[in-house]
C-alpha cells in the first residue's frame, strides 16, 4: 500500500509540473514569438487561446 501510495504522490509532482510547462508555453506571446521566428506573421495581433472543454 506505501508503494502505491508513494507512485501517486510522484506522478501528481508530475502532472502538476506538466500543467506548469502547458501553461507557459500556451502564452500567446510565446506562440507568436516562435510564429515570427518561422516567418508568420498575425494581421491585426488578434490571437485567442482555444480553451479546453471537458
């Protein structure tokens, strides 16, 4: 049970610091920084971020 109990307790360490990396890297100033460095441009600078429905 402690063995089962300590794998819970290291994939929400995971899950949480995963949730950090998702939310900077889906920072729209972020994504056009990397949008301009491949060429791209946004007319107007009128970006949304999708959000998800679960």
């Amino acid at each position: 049970m402690q063995r089962v109990d300590s794998n819970i307790a290291q994939v929400e360490v995971e899950n949480n610091a995963l949730q950090a990396e998702v939310k900077e890297l889906s920072k729209p100033s972020r994504i056009l920084a990397e949008a301009e460095k491949h060429g791209l441009s946004i007319k107007n600078s009128n970006v949304k971020q999708a959000t998800q429905t679960n």
